[in-house]
C-alpha cells in the first residue's frame, strides 16, 4: 500500500512473515527500504503490518494506491540477486548430477529469474541481464540441450 504527504511517500508490503517497509521523496531518485521479519510467524507480521499502517495514517499520511514501485523494484532486484547466487552454485557443483536433474534445476532457476526481470522496468532488466548475461546463458544451454 502506498500513502502520500506533500512530496514524501511511504509504501508498505506485508510478504508471508515480513514486512517491506520503503520511505522517500518523490523528489529523490532513491528510498530507503528496510525488510522487517518476524521468524515465520504471519500472524504477528499481521499484526505489526496493522499497526505501522495506522501510525503512517496517523502521521498524516493519505492512501495512494496498491501500488508499489520502490518495494516491488527492490523485491525483484533481491530475487534476482537470489536466482544468480543460485545459478552460480548450480554450475559450480553440476558434476555429479543426473542430467534430468540439472535440467530441471536450470529451468527453475530461469523461471524464477524471468518473474523477477518481469517486475522490474526495461533499463534495471536489461543491465542486470548484461551484468548476469554469462550464467543465464549457460543455464538456458543446459535446458536447450536436456
């Protein structure tokens, strides 16, 4: 959820048992996101989620909309970040593994990579794809070639 107050925003995300939770101008190019986890238990992220809603209501803050670009910008980047950790390992430890087994992996990992790419606008895609461009190719080999 989004709010505004003049030229500040803040938008607020409740994901399972945590909490996204980003602050900025509209003015600023950057905000600054901090994720807030409560070990696995949703219903106390449900709870805190409730409470910083109504403290931002409180604070003057007005309803701006679902919509949230800096938290879904900054979720997409982390999984991104994630599926390459995850495609780095996997070709590092692939030796060993029955080939239905790597394929399957690959393809998983590219999945997740293309949800996380979809989310975010065409210049954050496109650079992490030129920075990443080498292990994504190399797992698009192995599902090519299954």
């Amino acid at each position: 959820m989004r709010f505004e107050k003049g030229d500040s925003f803040v938008e607020i995300v409740l994901e399972g048992a945590r909490i996204h939770l980003a602050r900025g101008s509209r003015a600023m190019t950057d905000a600054d996101v901090r994720t807030y986890t409560f070990e696995g238990d949703e219903a106390a992220a449900r709870e805190s989620y409730d409470d910083r809603v109504a403290e931002i209501a409180r604070g003057g803050y007005t309803p701006a909309g679902e919509d949230c670009p800096t938290i879904t910008s900054y979720v997409a980047k982390r999984d991104a970040d994630r599926t390459q950790k995850d495609a780095q390992a996997l070709l590092s430890r692939k030796r060993g593994k029955s080939r239905e087994s790597l394929v399957a992996e690959a393809r998983d990992i590219l999945d997740r990579w293309n949800a996380a790419l979809a989310l975010l606008d065409d210049t954050t895609a496109s650079s992490l794809g030129s920075v990443y461009n080498d292990r994504i190719s190399h797992l698009e080999e192995i599902v090519k070639n299954g």
